[in-house]
C-alpha cells in the first residue's frame, strides 16, 4: 500500500505520497502558518489533496516528541506546539490513526532505508538547520529512550568551552550553551555578527568564506570546531558506523572533508572510522522518513 508522510516544519509543510519501493507518486509543499490549530487545519488540508481517499496511512514527522507521560508534545523549536496533543488531534481532524515521530528520526529512518546510510547497523542523523537535532537507528530500528528523547544532542552542552563561549548564551529551553546555541544556522549569523559586526546568512558566509575572505573563514572555522567537539560525545557513547547530516547546513561541503580529521583530537579511540556523508535524499529525507514511519 502506498503510504502519506507529512514533515511538519517551521517554515513549511511538506507531504509525499510513497510507492512502497520508494518511488514518489505526488508531493506538495505548503508555507507553515502562525498558530496550533492553523497547523492543524493546513496539514489537515495536505492530506486531504495527498489521498482523496481518506484510506492511506500517514506519517508525520515533528520537531519535537510527545511526552510519555502527557502524551502533549515537548521539545518542540516551534513553541506553539509543545504542550499541545498533537497526535490525537491529528488523528481527529484526519479522521484515523496517524504514525508520528521526531523529524530527525525521520531522516534516520529515510536514510538508512534507501539513502546515504543504506543498511548500517549504527546511523546517527544530525538536523543542522534552524534548530539542531538528532536520531539514533539501531539494526534498523529507531532508538527514542525510555523518555523519548534519544538522540536529542542539539541541547548537550558544548562541551569544553573556553574563551569568548563563556558566559555561555542561554538556549529557547532555558538551558545555557545547548548546541543549538553554536551549530544552527541563527547560531552562526550571530557568531558572525558578534566577531565582525557585518549582518550576514550562513549561505552568505560560506560563499564569502570560498571567496577568500578571512573573517568568514574564522566564523565556518569556529563552526566546525564546535560541532567537531559536540558529535564527539555521539561517537564516544554510541560510536555510530555513519552520521548522515541534513538541514540547511548540510550543503556546507567542508563539513564532510574536515569533520572526521577533527572528531580524531576529542573521541576516544586511536582512530575515527565513522562515514560523515550528506543526506542522500536532501530536504526530501524528512518526509520520505516519515511516511516510511507505516512500513
């Protein structure tokens, strides 16, 4: 049976329509509107044209999780969600069970399927883009944790911080120096701005850094020393066989030739063997994971 995954993000809403070998029958792509229920209502909607019918599962991948003790979502980067029961209003307003996961599980789930980490026994899959997340698959079976938050390393602290990261800036959870203080892309422009006072996006950056110019060059440096040091605390605990890396960000192609050289000063182990790769299936992966969330 064909299948409908839903990616539930900040800024859009995208759905797809999957063949169970993975080919993609329909796919539509809609702005995210302000509020709960306008979300409710616009992924309603999607799903609505996706399957006429009414008769296809559907997957929906979030940015957060449900709470196992509420069943109210947490954790959530798009704040109008959390607290709110997400599942079971989408499981009214469409009128059937709905499968539902966090977003980078979603791409964990796409990837190792049939994309960059097709088959591994151990995929870490990192979210850098906006926010920072993570999911863990394990033998082909996604790991969320007794409290559902496995794989959540946007909000460890950085580890090891000195200098200018201290006093360390206070993160949307109310934690101070998460990860996705220093990794995401707002993390970036801010890191740009503090140490150049030029306003300027992370693709502005990149282009500028490939330009030759030297303070861009400092900011992607700074970068990449950080996420070096916080997907070190993933290899030490879960020593993955690949981190496969989607979001925005994941089109920074220095990421992949100097991450592994980096990841070798802080794990610990006298080699660092893990693949660093792309998502296969790029913005697409989250909603393909999600619809595949029903196999």
């Amino acid at each position: 049976m064909n299948r409908v995954g839903i990616d539930l993000g900040g800024t859009k809403i995208e759905g797809v329509v999957l063949e169970p070998g993975g080919a993609e029958v329909a796919r539509h792509r809609i702005d995210t509107p302000a509020g709960y229920e306008q979300a409710i209502d616009a992924i309603r909607t999607l799903v609505s044209r996706l399957d006429p019918s009414g008769q296809l599962p559907v997957g929906i991948g979030t940015p957060g999780t449900p709470s196992r003790l509420s069943g109210l979502m947490k954790n959530c980067n798009s704040t109008c969600l959390n607290g709110q029961p997400l599942q079971t209003d989408l499981q009214t307003a469409l009128g059937r069970r709905i499968a539902l996961a966090n977003d980078a599980n979603c791409l964990a789930l796409s990837e190792w399927t049939d994309g960059a980490a097709a088959g591994a026994d151990v995929v870490f899959a990192v979210i850098l883009g906006t926010g920072v997340g993570g999911g863990l698959l394990v033998n082909g079976r996604l790991v969320e944790g007794a409290g559902g938050v496995g794989g959540e390393w946007g909000h460890i602290a950085l580890p090891c911080p000195s200098g200018d990261e201290l006093p360390a800036p206070v993160c949307y959870c109310g934690r101070g120096g998460c990860m996705e203080c220093w990794c995401s892309g707002p993390a970036m422009a801010a890191d740009h701005l503090r140490t150049t006072g030029h306003t300027l996006s992370p693709p502005d950056i990149v282009e500028q850094a490939r330009s030759g110019d030297g303070s861009a060059h400092a900011t992607i440096e700074q970068w990449l020393d950080r996420l070096a040091r916080g997907l070190s605390v993933v290899c030490n605990i879960v020593d993955p066989d690949v981190i496969v890396i989607g979001g925005g960000l994941s089109k920074i192609d220095v990421i992949y030739k100097e991450l592994p050289g980096r990841l070798q000063a802080h794990v610990f182990s006298d080699e660092v063997v893990v693949r660093i790769v792309p998502a296969m299936h790029g913005d697409a992966s989250g909603v393909r994971g999600a619809a595949r969330l029903n196999d």
